[in-house]
C-alpha cells in the first residue's frame, strides 16, 4: 500500500488510490482529506459547482452548508463515489 505522502505529491496508479481510500484512517484529518480530494476526485466542473454555491470542501465535508443545497452536494458526492467504485461519501 501506498503512503500518504505518494498519494498527495507523487505518482500513484488509480488503483493504488482506490486502495489508500478503501483502507480509510490513513488521512489524519481534514489538512490531508481536502488536497487528495483536490488532486483525485473534483473536476473543474465540480469546483465551479461549489464556487457558485460559495461552498468548500470543508464545508461539504462538515454539513455546514444551507438545506437548499442538499442535493448538489449529494450528487457531488455520488460521481466521487462512482470514481471510486464505492461510497466514501454522503449518505
């Protein structure tokens, strides 16, 4: 398995990346979550998304966002899920 330190400034295969977020626990927090989920899963569209939105990933991550946005934050969730061929995210 791969460390934390290949996963956010090396070179990893996608299934090395698949493999370090199934074994979960590895992130120590938020500080190495968010880059990872910088670098691996959001897409430029996603960033737009949650530009418009005013919303970050900590905050996606954390629930602190308003109601109305439930739905775009799920569906978020769902194609980083679908990336990673399981749920790591959301409900």
């Amino acid at each position: 398995m791969i460390e934390l330190d290949e996963l956010l400034n090396g070179n990893p295969t996608w299934e090395q990346v698949v493999e370090f977020w199934k074994d979960d626990g590895e992130f120590c927090g938020e500080q190495y979550l968010v880059p990872a989920i910088k670098k691996w899963l959001r897409t430029e569209e996603q960033k737009q998304q949650m530009a418009e939105m005013d919303m970050s990933i900590e905050e996606m991550l954390n629930g602190r966002y308003d109601g109305k946005f439930c739905d775009r934050v799920q569906k978020i969730y769902d194609k980083w899920n679908a990336k990673l061929g399981f749920q790591a995210f959301g409900g």
